[in-house]
C-alpha cells in the first residue's frame, strides 16, 4: 500500500466533489479554496477543503468515506 498528501490541482477538485457526493453533496470552488487529499494506491481516500474568507481562513469538509475509515 502506498500513501501520497498533496493540494489537488484544480483539475483535480472533481475527485473530491466525487468523494463528498456522500457528505452533502459538497461542491468545490477553485477561486476560493485549495484542497488536499491523501491518496491510498493511486485512489483519493480522504480530502480536507481550506477556504480563505475576508476575515480569516477555515480548514473543513474533512472527509474519509466509510470503506476508508480507521485506517489510521
């Protein structure tokens, strides 16, 4: 099993908006966000969005899906 974490290219956000299709249907926003996954095999098992705001930045819509979890 191999393991890579790295920001998703905004070609790439569309692996997380798959991902997140089990957590409310999470749409992403390339403008204002970055997002970062971790990928098992080649495959994104978990993402965590960071949004910049006018007053801050927020780190949310961490997300493993079920077959993925507890893994450590």
């Amino acid at each position: 099993m191999t393991t890579e974490t790295c920001e998703l290219q905004q070609s790439e956000f569309y692996l997380a908006e798959n991902l997140w299709q089990q957590y409310h249907d999470q749409k992403a926003d390339p403008v204002h966000e970055k997002i970062f996954g971790v990928f098992v095999d080649g495959n994104l098992a978990a993402s965590a969005r960071y949004v910049k705001h006018t007053d801050g930045v927020e780190m949310d819509c961490v997300f493993v899906p079920e077959p993925e979890g507890g893994k450590g």
